[in-house]
C-alpha cells in the first residue's frame, strides 16, 4: 500500500507590532527627606552669607546660621549619638562636632559651611541609593496592575495581585501579561525584549511559556497562570536584587572593621593636635582651629563610601539584564574567577532536542519535506520531548501537518497514528555512539526513513566560551554526565577542548577542587540538581535560571534569568569592573586624606577649603561608583 502524503505550505505569521515599555519610575531628588533638609540648610547659609561678608548686625544673620545648623545636622547628629550609645564612633558626629568646635571659636561661617556640604553630600548618596533602586523596581511597572481573568466563561476585569495559580488569563492584542504563565489557547507573536532581551517578537502557540510584563501583538491568547504574580520573573529580579543589596563585601566588611579603631585614632591625633602646641605657647583659638580642620580632613567618610556604590550599581545593573547576584559577595567573587567550568546540557545546549537531519529511504516514494509532515502530524498529539521537537522542525519549514486519528503512545516504543487513511508509526531507533537520537517512520508497516535529533546548541554558545576564555586566559573545561560522543560534538562546536563526559555530581565537585587545589578560582555554570554540588564548591556558581533546578537556583551565585549564555562573561566584566572601581575610591580617598592632613600638619590649611576638599572627595567617589548603573558599563568590553 502506498501512504498518502499531502505537503502543504502553512502561510508565515504576520510580524507583531511592537510597543516601547513604560517609562522606568525615578525619584524625584526633593522626594528624599535628606535633600529636603539639604536644601533648608544651603538656603539658609547663602542667605546668612552675603549679611555677614557685608559687615550686618549679628542678630540678622545669626539665627540664619543656626538654621543651617540644624536644618543640616540634627540627623547626622542623632544617627551618631546613637552609634555612640552602641560604643561606636560615628563619622557624622565627627563632623558635627567639628562645625560645633568651630562655631565656639568664632568661626561661625566655616562650621556652617562644614554642616551644608556635609548635608549635601550625605543627600548625594541618599539620592544615588534611591537611583540604584529605582533601576531595579523600575521592572515593576511592565507588568499591567489588571488583567482579563475568564471563569465559567465570563469575563472579569480584576487586579494582576489578586490572579492565583490555575487562573484563565485572556490577553488581547496590544495587551502586556499579567502573570507568568502557559498559553493554553491562541497563538500570536509576543515581544519579549524586557525579560529576555530578544530583539523580534516571538511566536507564541498552545504549551508555549510567557512572562509577565511582556507584550501580546497579534491573535488574543488565552494563558493559564502558572506562578503567583508575586513570584513572577519580575518580581524575582527585584526581590533578589533588593536582598544583595543588602548584603555587605567583604572589602566593605574590611574597611567596617578598620573604620572603629581609625575614628578612635583621629580622635586622639586631633587632641593631640590641640595638646601640643598649646602646651608650647601656642594660641588657644589657632590650636582648636588646626585640631577642628584636622579632625575634619583625616574623617574616612570617603573611604567608608568608596565600596558600596559600585558594588551596589554592578548589582542593579545586572538585574536589569536579567542575571540576578544575590549579594555584594558575590558580586565580588565573580570578578576574581580566573577558570570556568561549564555544564553541558541546559547550559552549553538549550536542554531540548532538535531535528538535525532528515533522511528519506531510497525507493520510498517520499522527499525529506513528505517524511517530516509525516512524522510531525503522527508525534502532533503527543507531549514528549522528541515529539514537539519533530513538530516545531516541521512547522519551522511551513509545512502542513494533517490531523492524526487513532492516535496511541506506547512508552519506550513510540507513536501509532492514521494519517491521511495510512497508519503511521514514529519509534526511536539505536543510536550507540550517543551523540544523536535516531527516529523511524514507518508508513503501514514499510520504512520510510529516519530523522536525527540531538541536544539544540545555544545559539550564544561559541561566543560565551570564547568571551571567558579571554577574560580568563584559560579555555572553559566542560563537566558532564552525558556520554563522551554528545560532549565531544558540543565542544567542537563551542572550542573547548578539555572535556570530561560521564560525570556523576560528586565527579564535577571532584573536578572543580581540582582546580582550587591547584591555586584557580574556578567559575562555575549549571542548571540542573546534579550541578548543585559543584555550584556550591566553587568559587563562584551560576545558574541558567530559564530550565534551572529550584536546588540549582538557590546554591548559586548569581542566575541568568534570561537564558543568555553571554550574560556569564558580562557580569564577570562587570563584576571587575566595580573592583577596579573600588580600588580607584580608595585611592582617591586616600589620596585626599594624605595631602590634606600633611597641608594641616606642616603648613596652614584653611577650615574651608579643608572642608570643600573633605567632602568633595566623598562626593567624588560616590558618584564615580554610579557610573556602573549606565547601560554602556554592560555593554562594554
């Protein structure tokens, strides 16, 4: 009997339109209260200022000058005298005793000048945390406050909080999601560029995954809420984004450490630097000045702030990218990696087969298109791996899969099915190298050929490995469980050359001591539970968060939520980035510190220009550490 055999090319969808995302949230500087009172304090000091250069009574810019006083010191004062009472010493109560000690000497002025640019740049680094988290909440505001929730076939429009697990979402065209989901019914083209940075809308059809916060084009769809909206992709990055921020590195912790005994120390050099000459006859007022400028120039304000804000914005800006690092910590270990290791399937490859190959048998009557529909509308009904790969390879070359009738599965022995009056059977064959998964058709009992299938390389596969070996020096070594022929043909693909197949997870962790022992700080990158172990040994883990395990996921360092390989290399350049920032803020301070305690100690450093150099060098470093929020430090090689 011959099969009959329809090819029919289906009609290609039609593109989605796209839709620019909502404007990312910023706050206003005048929002924070310590800009508020920033403002009170410099207001009220360039008002006291012209009356008192202009010769005025006292009492018309007094009271000015003790309004900039307050307005710009009551906090930092209060934080300090509560550090205190935990016996810590503050920096803030350095400075304010520092404005105060200069007020009682008559220098009213210089102290009041102290306290304004003190107040504003405690304010400059209030506003660049606020800036740092708005980049990341800023990811909130994709994701639509309701949502079109369908029960007993009605329509109800209801906020996107109140969605649960189960819930029928309709989208219509134009729409953003609600919620992470599966699309159920429909199908139509979503632009994804804000979860996963694809640059063209992605087709979308029953069993297809979407996210929150992402754009519907054409064709409604009809999604099955498959997270809770506060679990969403979204809401993930920005919960676990706002916990890193809140952990501390250990430059951080270091510097913490040091900072007690250091202000302790300033302390005793400034009653020392007011003891000294005075017990040699020097004048009372130009002592406690020299000690006041002296107290203020050696405050580490500009140490203690040289870590955090490139730490912090390294963090915010990976986020945005969608690669989630869970700490401060981690952020600085990823900078130190000088190996990688790497997984292979989920990793290297996309965890999901496809077609390779199709080969008709000679004298069957069929051509690779004919075999191919064949097969796809045979494997249509079925849910397995392989069968959706067969239909997706048949779909990707427009062909027309004809509906299957009788459909049955037998497991380990493949798919029966009537196609077109013929019984079509698709069963997998033996493959004993291991590098390919051999399907055959069979049309009523004769062989019409076989399709191979293995493991779909990630498209960004050669570039990743490529982009760490440079920044390491070392090519990556790929760690896997799957057999030698499988791991041999991936890393051909991708330039590896130090391969090791057949690994069980105690193999991998074994394999990446290896290297510790040898003095490397290896880099790991997994996805699966097999790969935890290993994430967990080295110094630095990632996770591929798209087919991730949840033990994976919660072992690592950092995730890539999008599924992008290259974002790896691109934190680890952020993350060096920030180091290099680090050491620059330190430098800088340094730097200030020294010249201007030297200038206080041998020469005459005035209290205002000790003052502008002070804070502007913590000012300096604050701002430096931003720069890591612009898109180009992402980007950047």
């Amino acid at each position: 009997m011959v099969c009959r055999v329809s090819i029919t090319v289906a009609p290609a969808p039609q593109a989605a339109p796209t839709a620019p995302a909502p404007p990312r949230r910023r706050t206003r500087v005048l929002a924070l209260p310590e800009a508020r009172w920033a403002l009170a304090s410099l207001v009220a000091f360039l008002l006291a200022l012209p009356l008192d250069l202009g010769g005025a009574p006292a009492w018309t810019y007094g009271p000015l000058y003790a309004v900039a006083y307050a307005a710009g010191g009551w906090e930092p004062a209060l934080e300090g005298l509560r550090a205190l009472r935990e016996k810590t010493l503050d920096v803030d109560l350095l400075m304010i005793v520092a404005a105060l000690g200069a007020a009682a000497i008559g220098q009213v002025l210089d102290g009041a000048l102290l306290i304004v640019i003190f107040a504003t740049s405690g304010a400059l680094e209030a506003l660049a945390t606020a800036r740092t988290a708005d980049s990341v909440r800023g990811l909130l505001d994709l994701a639509p406050t309701t949502a079109t929730r369908v029960r007993d076939g009605n329509e109800e429009t209801v906020p996107t909080a109140d969605l649960a697990v189960g819930d029928l979402v309709l989208v219509r065209p134009g729409e953003r999601i609600g919620a992470d989901g599966t699309v159920v019914e429909g199908a139509g083209e979503v632009d994804q560029a804000t979860i996963t940075g694809e640059s063209l809308p992605v087709l979308k059809r029953p069993g297809d995954d979407v996210f929150a916060g992402t754009l519907n084009g054409t064709g409604a769809l009809r999604v099955r809420v498959g997270r809770d909206p506060a679990d969403s992709v979204i809401a993930r990055i920005v919960t676990l984004v706002e916990e890193a921020s809140r952990t501390k590195a250990p430059t951080q912790l270091f510097i913490e450490k040091i900072e007690q005994r250091y202000s302790v120390g300033v302390v005793v050099a400034t009653l020392a630097v007011f003891g000294i000459p005075l017990a040699f006859g020097a004048d009372l007022t130009d002592a406690l000045l020299r000690a006041m400028t002296f107290m203020i120039v050696a405050s580490p304000c500009a140490v203690v702030l040289a870590t955090m804000p490139p730490l912090l914005s390294a963090i915010a800006n990976a986020g945005r990218h969608g690669v989630l690092v869970k700490s401060a910590v981690a952020m600085e270990r990823l900078g130190e990696i000088d190996t990688a290791a790497l997984d292979k399937t989920g990793t290297l490859t996309e965890g999901t087969p496809e077609v390779t190959a199709v080969h008709p048998r000679a004298g069957s009557g069929v051509d690779e298109d004919a075999l191919l529909a064949l097969a796809a509308a045979a494997e249509h009904p079925s849910e397995h791996p392989l069968a959706r790969a067969i239909v997706a390879a048949a779909r990707a070359r427009g062909l027309r899969i004809a509906p299957a009738e009788d459909f049955t599965a037998a497991p380990g022995r493949g798919v029966t099915a009537v196609i077109d009056g013929s019984t079509v059977h698709v069963g997998r064959a033996d493959s004993p190298e291991g590098a390919e998964t051999t399907v055959r058709v069979t049309c009523d009992g004769t062989l019409l050929g076989t399709l191979a299938l293995t493991d779909r390389l990630r498209t960004d596969a050669a570039p990743a490995t490529a982009a760490l070996t440079a920044l390491t020096g070392t090519a990556p070594t790929l760690l896997t469980g799957d057999h030698a022929a499988a791991a041999a043909r991936v890393a051909e693909a991708t330039g590896i050359t130090d391969v090791r197949a057949g690994l069980l997870p105690e193999d991998k962790v074994e394999a990446v001591r290896e290297r510790e022992r040898a003095g490397r700080k290896v880099l790991f990158v997994g996805d699966g539970v097999n790969d935890a172990p290993a994430l967990a040994a080295a110094h630095a883990g990632v996770a591929m968060g798209g087919a991730g395990s949840d033990l994976a996921l919660e072992t690592a360092d950092a995730v890539v939520v999008r599924d992008e390989l290259t974002a790896v290399p691109a934190v680890v350049r952020l993350s060096r980035r920030a180091r290099r920032l680090v050491v620059q803020n330190l430098a800088v301070a340094g730097v200030f510190i020294t010249v201007l305690v030297l200038w206080d100690l041998i020469g005459h450093l005035p209290l205002p220009l000790g003052v502008a150099g002070h804070e502007g060098s913590t000012v300096l470093v604050g701002l430096n550490g931003l720069r890591l929020l612009r898109e180009s430090a992402w980007r950047s090689e």
